[in-house]
C-alpha cells in the first residue's frame, strides 16, 4: 500500500477498479485515497485553485455517495483522479500509473 | 468583511507517510512550533509505528480542559476503541532554558469516534482502517498547571497484547486565545439564507456550484439575533468543502441531526469559514469568534451560547451527539 501523497492516485485507480460495486467504491475510497487527498489538498507549494479542485471533487463523490447515483460516482471519481494526477505533478511528484 | 491572508495548513515534516497522518488530525497554523525533542514519534505495534497528534486546538494552563489525541499508524490506520493512559512531561517554556520538573497525574482517555463512525463498545485498541475505526482518544478535566510546552504520551495495549507508545507535544497558553467558556459570546451578524450581496457558497461551501443551501435551519439565523431573542445556540463553525481535517462535515451533519431534534429549545447555527476560497477570504464571523493573534484560526469549534449570552460550553475539533445532547436536553422550551 502506497503512504506518500501518490496514495491519493492509487487510492481512487482502487476505487474505479471496484465500481460499479457502490459499497465496495465507498470502502476502498475511504480507507485508501480519502486520507490522502485531504493531505494533497494541504500540501505546501500547491497553490490554491488546484487544492480547490481536488476538494470539490471530493465533496462530490462524497454526496454520490450519498445519493447512491453509481453514473455519477463513476463520472465523478475519473474527474477527481484528473484534479488529484494535476495537483501531484503541480508539486513534482510522479503520479502513479494505475496498476488495475 | 476583510480579506486574510492564509495558507493552507501545513503538516509538520517528518517523513513522507507521518505528513499523511498528521494533516488528518487537525489545521495547524502557519508558525506553530513546538520543541524538536519532542516531535519524534516512539512506539511500535504489531509491526506498525505509531504516531500521536495533539488534536486540541486550545489547552489554558490551569482551567481543566478536553484533550483530543489521534493515534494513527504509517499504513493509515486509526487506533481506535477502548481507552489508552495519557502522561505528561513539561518541555519549558521554549527559549532553550532547561525545563523544571512540573509534576502532572496521568490520565485515562476514551476513544470518541467521529460521529457516523462505529463507537467499538466493549473492545480494546485496535488499530483500523477508516471505515472500520475512525477518531481520537479524550480526557477530560486535564489541567496542566504550567503554560509552555508540554509533551504527552499516550500509551496502552492493543487487541493483540501488544504495548505501544506514542508521543506529540502541544502549547499549554497562559491565556486564552479563543472564545471561551463564561465569555460574553461575540454578537456576530453573520450571514443567513437570504442576506443580500452575500454568495451562497459563503453560507455554505456545499452550495458553490450552484446547488440549493444545505441545511437551511442552520442558516436561518444570526448569532446577533439568538442572543438578542435570549435563545440559546449551538454554533458550529466549519467548512465541509474545504476543510483540510476531516472532521468538520461529519460534525456539520451532527449539529443539522440535533436541530431536527432539538430545534424547540435552540437555535441552531452553522457558518461557514470561507467567502471565497480561492480568494482565501474568510467570513468576518470566523475572525470575529476564532482568530488568534498569529492572525490564523482553526476548525471546526462547536460553540453553546447559553440564553444569558455567554458561552456555555466549547468543543473544538470532534465533538458527538453524546457530549452535545445532555446540555441541550436541560434547555427548557423556547419562548
């Protein structure tokens, strides 16, 4: 398991790789990219309209979570990998290729 | 309204995997800095470090006060459930002069979970994956008798037999730097459904792509108003969109549940930390109550304003439905 910044990459490779299992998309969110997305979103030198976006599109998968959309969850987690890949290489680090 | 400059929270560096853990746990501000010597983590279980984040944002030297300890592994893992012993050292006052000995008991924290997460009733500590075990370990009524800084250990046994131990340091203040229990709370006119000139992402981050208001009991009115119509409020501040903790929309979604509940015998207030931002401006509200003189704050702080207008109780960071309720369930009827 990933522990540096790039989790937040792997993390939701794992998460789309579970669709379109809603519960098991939420699980593996949770435990393994939710944690470091927060991290990437405060992490020094990314300026402030990439942290947004990697926030924002947290909120949003969260509130599919939540209505149970699974079109949207799917939609959702891909434009939050895009922000979280573009917020990574904004700081340099190698974004992860997703292994599933 | 005045813009503020602020960055985003930092984690304290130490390698790669604690920053991860660290920012978890709460907003710490730019210029916070605590003694090196105790910043290193210690302990081992089942193979896994542990590491010790103070969660409390604000401890005054000799009023008892509620400290929050977040136990966490490299793997990401939470401790979780059951209770662990938390021990004191007093590190000084920071200028580099050598500590005296400040004798201080030890204390027994309680695991307090996130709201939404399970409570583990009956287990030991067990380190968890976030949806499985989610919070921090509380004391209450802990009164360091000396300002400074002051390094706590928490330690215990977990499911497996295993010891571990784990240290992080805080600042104890002289005084302090936040509204506060006894205080007269400040009479903020802050932003409601409705307000004119004011975005709805500045009432709630929830709406900033156009979606309705959230929660729209919680932003029918002003902390000026409660006090003036002699209600209590529970006030709570934070963002759920933005929040670099990840405490502060299970905690909003916890003050929306008890205004379903208890909305004849308060009024219920969320305000949200940002106008804008992008533009890193932050509502006049939030300055007004959460400021420090560093120029930064934290969130989320859950605030009780008594009928009388003073600030009945406080909570900073986790707060549950358990520690809220038996205080709201004493308010008589509203008028």
């Amino acid at each position: 398991m990933a522990v540096g910044l790039e989790a937040a990459s792997t993390g939701l490779c794992a998460a789309i790789a579970a669709l379109p299992d809603p519960t098991e998309v939420e699980r593996t969110f949770t435990n393994e990219a939710h944690a470091a997305l927060h991290s990437l979103a405060a992490a020094a030198g990314l300026d402030r309209a990439d942290a947004a976006r990697v926030l924002e599109g947290m909120e949003q998968v969260e509130t599919d979570f939540n209505s149970g959309d699974a079109g949207a969850l799917a939609t959702d987690l891909v434009a939050l990998q895009v922000s979280a890949d573009e917020a990574l290489r904004a700081l340099a680090i190698e974004v992860p290729v997703c292994a599933q | 309204m005045r813009p503020v400059t602020r960055s985003l929270p930092r984690a304290f560096g130490r390698v790669t995997a604690v920053a991860i853990v660290l920012v978890l746990v709460a907003c710490s501000p730019a210029g916070s800095q605590v003694p090196t010597q105790a910043a290193s983590p210690t302990g081992s279980a089942s193979g896994s470090q542990v590491i010790a984040e103070v969660a409390t944002f604000q401890m005054v030297a000799g009023r008892p006060g509620r400290l929050l300890v977040a136990l966490v592994s490299i793997d990401r893992r939470w401790l979780s459930f059951g209770s662990v012993t938390f021990s004191f050292a007093y590190l000084g006052d920071g200028s580099g002069s050598p500590p005296p000995s400040v004798p201080m008991e030890d204390a027994t924290a309680a695991f307090l979970p996130i709201p939404g997460s399970p409570d583990g009733a009956g287990l030991v500590p067990t380190l968890t994956f976030p949806a499985d075990g989610h919070g921090v370990y509380k004391a209450d009524s802990v009164t360091f008798p000396q300002a400074g800084y002051w390094q706590v250990v928490a330690s215990g046994e977990l499911d497996d037999g295993t010891a571990f131990s784990a240290d992080a340091a805080t600042e104890v203040l002289a005084t302090p730097t936040v509204v506060s229990v006894g205080d007269v709370a400040p009479q903020s006119d802050n932003a409601v459904i409705g307000t004119a000139g004011v975005p709805n992402a500045a009432i709630d981050s929830r709406a900033a792509s156009g979606e309705p208001i959230p929660d729209p009991e919680l932003h029918a009115t002003s902390i000026a108003a409660a006090v003036d119509a002699g209600h209590p409020a529970l006030v709570v501040f934070s963002t759920p969109v933005y929040c670099v903790s990840q405490f502060c929309g299970p905690v909003t979604d916890l003050v929306e549940q008890l205004a379903a509940d208890y909305g004849d015998r308060a009024d219920f207030i969320h305000v949200e930390i940002y106008r804008d931002f992008q533009a890193t401006q932050i509502n006049q509200t939030v300055l007004d109550w959460l400021q420090v003189p560093s120029g930064d704050f934290r969130e989320p702080w859950t605030f009780l304003i008594g009928a009388d207008g003073r600030i009945a109780a406080s909570w900073d960071t986790v707060v549950t439905r358990g520690e809220i309720e038996p205080l709201l369930r004493a308010l008589p009827p509203k008028d």
